[in-house]
C-alpha cells in the first residue's frame, strides 16, 4: 500500500522514513553540485539548479505523504516571501501547489468513510457526488456534490489515519528540523513545527469546526463584502456545506494593481473583521482558505484553526499599537510588561527600535507590502544582535499564539501578492482602543 493510499497510519516507518531522506537528498545534491563546480561550471548556474531540485524534491515528499507532512509545506508556503530572492524562486511554485492541491484518495475509499460517518443512507441524503477532488490537502479532500434539496454542496472527508499521521509527521519533522533548515532556504522551522503540533486535536475535529463556520456563516450572512459557506451536516470526520464558486486568493498576484489591492484589503478587513463581528479568529491565514467570487466578495473555508474571542481581540493590542505610533517608548514597555510579553532586562528604546517596521504598515495613510519588505523584517527579526537582542527575550503569552499567527500570516500574503493598502483605516474599525 502506497503512502497516497487510503491509510495513512499503516505507513508510519515508511512515513519516517520518506522524511528522513529530505535532508539525505539534499546532501547528496550539495556533494554534486560541487563535482560540477570542480568541473568548470559557474557557480550560479550550480545553485540555481540545487534550489530547483531542492524545491522539487520538497514538494513531491510533503505533498504525497499528506498528513503533518503536507501541513508542515503548507504553513511554510505562507512564508516562502521571506526567502532571499536567489532561493524563493523554485521555492515560490512549488510551495504554492501545496496551499490547496494533494494526490488524492481513491473514491472508494471515500465512499467507505461516507458510509461509516453517515451510515447506509448516505447516498438518499447526498445525491450526486463528483468523484474527482475539487482540493486535495493534508488532512482530508473536498468534493463537490448535490444536497438533497438540490443545493450545490462542499464535501470535506478527512483521510483514514490522519490523526496518527500527523503526529508522526510533527515529531520526525520537529526531529529533523535543523538539518531540513537548508531545504528552506535556511528558515527555522522548528517553531512552526511546535505550534502545529500544539493545534493538532482542534483540526482534526470536524463537529469543532462545522460549530465554528456555521457561527462565522450566520454571523456574516448578507455582508456585502464576505462569504462563509453554511453548514449543513457534520460528524469528527466529514464536513458537508454550501458550495462556494471562485478563484483562489493566490491568483490576484497576477492582476491589476487596482483590482490587487481592492481584494488584499478585503481579505486583511475579513481577518480583523472576524472577532468584531462573529467573535471568532480565523487563524489559518494561508490563500487556499480564501476564494474571490465572481461578484468581488471574498469566499472563507477552512474553519479548523480558530481562536474565539466573544469580546472581540484584546484591547491591550490596540492600546499599544497606538501608543507606538506616538512615540511613546516608555509606555510601550510598561503595556507589554503588563501583558506578559517583556520583562526589566528589556530597554524601552530596543523594545521601540524592535517594533518600529511592524508599526509602519499602520502609521502611514496607505502601505506597500512587498517581499522585499517582509525578508527586511524577517533578517532583523532574527538578528540576535540587532536592537540589543530583544527578539530573543521577547515572550509570546498562550493568549497571543494565534494572534501573533495571523498578524505575521496576514502581512506575508499581502506581501506576496504586492498590495497597497490602507492598513491603519481597518485597523481603526475593527481593532479595539486603537481608534481611540
């Protein structure tokens, strides 16, 4: 049985060891490449060609294995904008393909997990069902299908074993960690390893999520500027509701600036407008998640990953950010202390000198969201030495997780897709004390 079979969990060993040969494939290339530079060729062409077979490879691994692996390429594809521009070519298109595309599962087995979620009379309540995944990602695979009631339907069926896959995956990967580092241009991602493994059990959970896109859905019902599908059905492991028509969020990059911005600034406005309005935070940013309809609205799926927040985001966010833009070093530091995210070892002016470029985007009228933006601040993040090391002492409170996910998720995507736009305006309606 192949690992893009119908049980992920029987292929643990054979899982590890796929993974384990990411980094053993990418040391056997490095060792060529450097026979072909012994040989006479330029060491440009060499590279370039490392980094294509690097991204390659990275992508035919994580994308067949599914599970925590493909999850792990989805969450870096997010930030692929931070890589140095010599290396985010290759990178660029083959971890875009993994926000929304997987080899599929055979429709049998489909039609076993329809069957064992709904029992027999699965086929009088879903009448028509396109064999043929509309997506395919890490956990499960969406089909479209007909409602009996003739709706068009979204029929989400988690693969058979994901569980036990993606907590092998994580725990290899988190294993692996430094030595893939090369393989992502030298990102760390053990951090992003440790904060999927923590979120595990809420993705797996299809009655969670049903709960929460139906509150997000009702809560968004006739906004003139959002969709959120309804749900219909939902049992732990299959998820049926409205069918949305559109085009994936990754394709604006390619259209008019106009048009571009208009659709970045609907999409970063659904991220803040979500705990305003419905009291939930949609917290997996990714493109694949979002669907620009054929009337200009912005269609949301995906609600597996989501923090609730019935008061809306926290006051003390926009209270500081205010405080910041003002000038006001010593506030700043006495609002974070009070927050739990610094301590007295932490200079009022490094905190400042820290925070200032991710203040930017809200203190001027409208702003230019690039990747050269974003690998500017994610080199100084980094950067132990920079700013008296404040990166390092900074602490992230369990309250702010998602929060801090979003934010740096949300102004990669912008920065991906090159927008300009009002910042601070969305910030002023959505995000409370910061208007104040």
């Amino acid at each position: 049985m192949s690992d893009t079979d119908d049980s992920l969990a029987r292929s643990t060993f054979r899982r590890g060891a796929r993974l384990a040969s990411l980094p053993l494939g990418f040391a056997g290339r490095a060792t060529l490449g450097l026979g072909k530079r012994l040989g006479g060729s330029s060491p440009e062409a060499v590279n370039a060609e490392l980094q294509e077979r690097a991204a390659e490879q990275l992508f035919k691994v994580l994308g067949e294995l599914k599970g925590g692996a493909m999850k792990f390429g989805q969450t870096l594809s997010l930030f692929e904008a931070v890589l140095p521009e010599d290396v985010a070519g290759p990178y660029r298109e083959h971890l875009t393909r993994l926000q929304d595309s997987a080899p599929p599962m055979p429709t049998s087995r489909v039609h076993a997990v329809l069957a064992r979620e709904f029992g027999a009379r699965w086929r009088s309540e879903l009448i028509e069902l396109d064999p043929r995944p509309a997506a395919a990602a890490s956990i499960g695979q969406v089909h479209r299908g007909v409602w009996r009631d003739g709706r068009q339907v979204a029929v989400k069926v988690q693969y058979p074993g994901a569980d036990q896959a993606l907590r092998s995956d994580l725990r290899q990967l988190g294993r692996l960690s430094k030595v893939i580092a090369p393989l992502a241009g030298g990102m760390d991602v053990k951090p992003l390893v440790e904060e999927m493994t923590e979120r595990i059990s809420e993705e797996l959970d299809y009655l969670l999520e049903a709960e929460h896109q139906q509150q997000a859905a009702a809560g968004f019902v006739g906004h003139p500027e959002f969709v959120v599908p309804a749900v219909l059905a939902a049992t732990p492991r299959v998820l049926v509701s409205e069918w949305i028509e559109g085009r994936p969020l990754s394709t604006v990059r390619d259209d008019p600036a106009e048009q571009r911005n208009a659709i970045g600034l609907t999409y970063v406005r659904f991220l803040f407008a979500g705990p305003a309005t419905v009291g939930l935070l949609h917290a997996d940013p990714h493109p694949g998640n979002f669907k620009v309809l054929p009337d200009g609205r912005l269609g949301v799926v995906d609600f597996g990953l989501v923090a609730r927040m019935p008061a809306g985001l926290p006051e003390a966010v926009g209270r500081i950010l205010r405080i910041a833009e003002l000038g006001d070093a010593e506030q700043v530091h006495q609002g974070l202390k009070a927050e739990g995210f610094v301590g007295d070892d932490v200079s009022a002016h490094d905190l400042m000198e820290y925070l200032a470029p991710f203040v930017e985007p809200a203190a001027v009228e409208e702003f230019q969201f690039s990747r050269e933006w974003m690998r500017d601040q994610f080199r100084r993040v980094r950067d132990v030495q920079g700013a008296g090391g404040v990166g390092l002492r900074i602490n992230l409170p369990p309250s702010y997780l998602l929060i801090h996910r979003v934010w740096l998720g949300g102004l990669a995507v912008l920065s991906q897709l090159g927008v300009k736009a009002a910042f601070g305006k969305v910030l002023e309606e959505f995000l409370p004390a910061y208007a104040r």
